[in-house]
C-alpha cells in the first residue's frame, strides 16, 4: 500500500496508520494515547485494542509530508 493510498483510503479524523499485512488499521489518537481503531469491514470506529508492536505505527502528518516531499521530486525530474 503506497502512502497515496494510505491518505486517500482514511477515514475521517484518522492521526495514525499501522499496515499489518498489507491492510491499513487506522487509529485515532486522544488525549495522547491511542483511542480508536477504524474497523473497514464494520465502516465505523471501534474502541482500540492495541498492537503489541507499536513500531508499526506512522502519524498522518509523516506521511503527508512524505507524499508532498515524493510530489516535489516528481516535478523536479520532470
């Protein structure tokens, strides 16, 4: 899954992204600690469970920056 997908598949008010197994939990943070997790099958946000590997992790903001950074070097070569 590129970071493309990533942001343009996200449900509303998502701020971090685990791929596990090559399919995107989305999660919400609250507070400072991981609230929410958004469910695709069920469409809807469900309380978070946890990962226990939470390396897994990326916040919305990296990988906005990166698509916009990825974006710039495209103009570049062009």
């Amino acid at each position: 899954m590129t970071n493309q997908e990533i942001l343009a598949n996200g449900p509303e008010g998502w701020t971090h992204v685990a791929i596990v197994e090559d399919v995107a939990h989305y999660c919400r943070l609250s507070s400072g600690v991981m609230q929410d997790k958004f469910v695709g099958v069920k469409g809807m946000w469900t309380q978070f469970q946890g990962f226990e590997d939470v390396s897994r992790f990326r916040s919305r903001e990296d990988i906005e920056r990166i698509v916009y950074l990825e974006n710039v070097l495209k103009r570049e070569a062009a």
